[in-house]
C-alpha cells in the first residue's frame, strides 16, 4: 500500500520493476480482497463503458436542458477539415473529452473518473494514446491502473470532489491521472510520471467549481476538453526531462489549502463565477423557473 506519490515511485520501482499499473493492482488484491482475475475484468469493464462514451456523444443531440450537446461534432468535423492550428493529437483528445461530457449531459452512462463531472479527461487521453501509441487491450488496462494509482493519492491526500475542493479537485486530478498515465504509456518512468502530475495540478491550482445552474454542464463540458489537451502537453513536458521545483506531494497539498481556502460560492454551489453571471442567472431561470 502506499499514500504519498513518493511512496508510490519507490514501491513501483523497487518491487514492480517500475510498474505502476501492476502496484495499483497488488494494492486493489490487498484492500479489496479481490482476486487478480477479478480486478481485470471490473477493469475492463470501465474501459468499455469510457470508449463506447465517446461514440455516444458523438452526435447533434442536446442535453434535456439544451444547455450543451453537438460540439464534440462541431469539433470533429473542424479537425476533418485540415485547417487546424493546434495537432490534430492534441484536437481529438479534447474531441473526445467533450464526447463523453456531452453524454453524460444527455444522462448517458460514463465511468466517473474521478468524478462524472470529470469524466472525459481519462477517456480521451486514453483514446488518443490508443490510436498515436497503439496500445495493445493489456497496454490499456495499465493505463487506467496507473492513473488510478495517482488518483488514490490525490483523493486521500487532498480532494476530488469540487463540493470540497473547487474544479482543481475534479477536472485538475482527471487531468493529472491522465497525464502521469500517458507518461507510463509512453514509455516514461514512474519518476516522470509524477513530475506531469506536478505540472497539471501546479498550473490548475485555484480553478474554481462554478456550474451554471448546477449542472454538470457549463462550463464542465469545455473544462474536460482544455484538461485533456493539457495533460498531453504535460506529459511531453515530462518525457522531455522537464522537473517540477516543487515535490508532487507538495503540490498535492498545496492545492488541498487551496480548497480548504477557497470560498464556498467557488465549490459547486452554483453561487459565484460563471453561474453568477446575469447569463448564468438567466439561463438558471429559464430552466427551472
């Protein structure tokens, strides 16, 4: 078991022979009881249901509140069309990110990762990796066993929950798990892999949770979209040797003071930021009257 991103490194390394993915899973055999067999396929299970939520949000619908819906399309036909300025890389994971949000917006199931809220980062990560690194179905579970190793220590060391922390909490841990999985995925170390979770959550410290009219649908679905374009970078970052000043589980507790500080019309409450708006007042009205 390890509870700090230290411990996490040294265990992977000294006893998995820098595998992340196979110290997450001696430590689900050990919390869970769950046999090796049994947590592959709870596993795998998760990756499917995170793929086949990208095909689902793939479409013209809106959701209920026709707050959001179709811009995942609108993406992916802009990508189609050649004319990008940023990597098509980098445009079809925050594609894919505000897939899956959007089908959650339409109450399509998603695996919430870590939270629904969040739930597109790790998936269009994943899928971009899948088709820029080719991973095997075997290459895929390790991806989402590493980025829940990471997750379990943000999660007991500062928060994943926007209620408590503010969207760091939510879209800036997606994204950090994202980013230190892709690093292992491309061949990184468990020593790089912590410092892209470093450059994510340094760089996301202090974003607010702010949803407008409550609903995990503005700004939430684009959040999930800059996340996973983010996590991609920071993981280059990473690869290219690049170091955070900062230890990561310093990071780690720095951003849980800042959720602590932060006010409470900024953690979900639908009080302040972009739900405060006369558009966000507005658009709260219109649907619930």
């Amino acid at each position: 078991m390890f509870y700090t991103i230290e411990e996490l490194v040294t265990q992977a390394n000294q006893k998995f022979d820098g595998s992340i993915s196979e110290l997450m899973i001696a430590t689900e055999i050990e919390t869970s009881g769950r046999t090796r067999n049994e947590i592959l396929a709870l596993m795998s299970e998760n990756l499917n249901v995170m793929l086949a939520s990208i095909n689902n949000g793939m479409t013209e619908r809106t959701s209920r509140t026709g707050l959001t819906g179709g811009d995942a399309l609108k993406l992916d036909s802009y990508i189609k069309n050649g004319k990008t300025l940023s990597d098509t890389t980098v445009l079809s994971a925050a594609r894919n990110a505000m897939a899956v949000n959007e089908s959650n917006a339409q109450m399509g199931l998603v695996c919430a990762t870590p939270t629904a809220g969040s739930a597109g980062c790790i998936p269009a990560v994943l899928s971009t990796a899948i088709d820029k690194l080719q991973l095997t179905q075997t290459q895929q579970l390790d991806f989402l066993f590493t980025a829940g190793a990471f997750g379990l220590v943000i999660a007991n060391n500062a928060s994943i929950s926007g209620a408590e922390g503010g969207c760091q909490a939510e879209v800036g841990s997606a994204t950090a798990m994202a980013s230190a999985a892709l690093v292992m995925a491309a061949g990184g170390t468990p020593h790089q892999a912590s410092q892209s979770c470093s450059f994510v959550i340094k760089n996301l410290l202090g974003l607010i949770c702010d949803p407008v009219a409550g609903l995990v649908e503005v700004p939430c679905v684009k959040r999930n979209a800059m996340g996973a374009s983010f996590a991609l970078v920071a993981a280059d970052m990473a690869l290219a040797g690049i170091e955070s000043r900062i230890p990561t589980d310093e990071v780690i507790q720095a951003m849980y003071q800042v959720g602590q500080a932060m006010p409470s019309a900024f953690r979900e409450t639908a009080e302040g930021g972009l739900a405060a708006t006369p558009t966000g007042k507005r658009l709260k009205t219109e649907i619930f009257g």
